[in-house]
C-alpha cells in the first residue's frame, strides 16, 4: 500500500500567517509520515548567492526545517530565485511533489487587490493536490 502523501512543498515567505502554515504542514507530516520541503522564493532575476543572502528572509525556509526536525519530521529547506507562482508550481512538477500546502494570505496584501494573491496562482496552475491554510 502507497503513502496518501510522500513529499509535500511548503512554500514560506515570512508573513504572520507563515507560522499556522508551518504547524499545519508538521501535524499531517506526522500523521501521514511525509517528508516536507520547505522553499522560499526570492522575487527577482537571477542573482549571485552573496545577493541572496543579502535579502530579507533567506532565512526563513531554514528555520522552518528546524521546527519540523524538533518535532522528528522529515525535512528541507531551499531558496529559489523567480516568480513565486511560477516558481512554485515549477518545482512541484518538475520533483514530483505530492500535494503544496500554502498560505492564503502572503507578505502583500495591497498587491494582491492588483494582481492576485500566490495561493490563487499556484492553485490555478498546480497539476498536484493544494491545501490552502487559512
């Protein structure tokens, strides 16, 4: 019998809504015996790794691993350049991941009344299962 879920994608970008996000991800890790990635997008062209680290909340993905491993999940962490949608649906096909698990609210809410929100994007365009976390 196959695992419901293998691997997850849980993009992070350090909004006030990343943390319900995170635990969510965690809890069904634990009770499904998922592994997690957590990534984090950096909206910009191509960058050298000095620029990346330069930039606010390259961090974060890191630190989410580490909350995940405190509580004996598997996990990791990863820091991509390009449009976060894109980006993350990209990636979701590309390594065969088995469900995103994505915040409904991000870091730019005024954008969103212009452009649509990441989770709206992703879950248009994901060919994979999208748990939205509220």
């Amino acid at each position: 019998m196959s695992k419901l879920f293998q691997r997850v994608l849980v993009p992070v970008d350090g909004s006030r809504y990343m943390s319900g996000v995170v635990a969510h991800a965690i809890a069904i890790a634990k009770k499904t015996a998922c592994s997690l990635t957590f990534l984090y997008v950096v909206n910009m062209e191509p960058a050298t790794t000095l620029e990346l680290e330069k930039q606010n909340g390259t961090g974060i993905p890191e630190e989410c691993r580490r909350k995940a491993a405190a509580e004996d999940v598997s996990a990791s962490s990863r820091i991509e350049v390009g449009s976060p949608a894109e980006t993350i649906v990209e990636i979701a096909v590309r390594e065969r991941f088995d469900l995103i698990i994505i915040g409904s609210r991000g870091h730019s809410r005024l954008k969103t009344l212009f452009v649509g929100s990441v989770a709206d994007e992703v879950m248009e365009q994901a060919s994979c299962p999208v748990l939205l976390v509220k």
